[in-house]
C-alpha cells in the first residue's frame, strides 16, 4: 500500500551541528527511515518537524 503522507522534503538539504535539515527540518534519523515507517509515524515526524521550524524561525528573528 502506498504512502499517502508526502515527504516534506523541498530539495534544500543543508544539515545544522544537531542534524537536522534547515530545508524541511526532519533530523537525519527521520529522513533516513521515512521510507520504511508507517503513515502514522510519518505524521508524528512531519509534526515534530514543523514545531522545529517554528522554534528556528522564533530563534533567529529575534
């Protein structure tokens, strides 16, 4: 059955010193095993990384 969580990858892959990616802010764990967890996890790895964008985004317009 395929996926229907889309990657949230945007082809900006540029890691930070805690390896997370500044494009779509997943850490390098997640994107190394999106392709083999459930939707549901995928869900839970989108959402975590959306907060890491709101926190990076909070970090440097201050």
């Amino acid at each position: 059955m395929e996926s229907v969580v889309e990657s949230p990858c945007v082809r900006n892959c540029c890691l930070n010193e805690e390896d997370i990616c500044l494009g779509c802010f997943r850490s390098l764990a997640e994107i190394t095993r999106w392709g083999a967890v459930s939707d549901q996890i995928k869900l839970e790895i989108v959402q975590k990384a959306g907060q890491r964008r709101i926190d990076y985004q909070k970090k440097w317009q201050q």
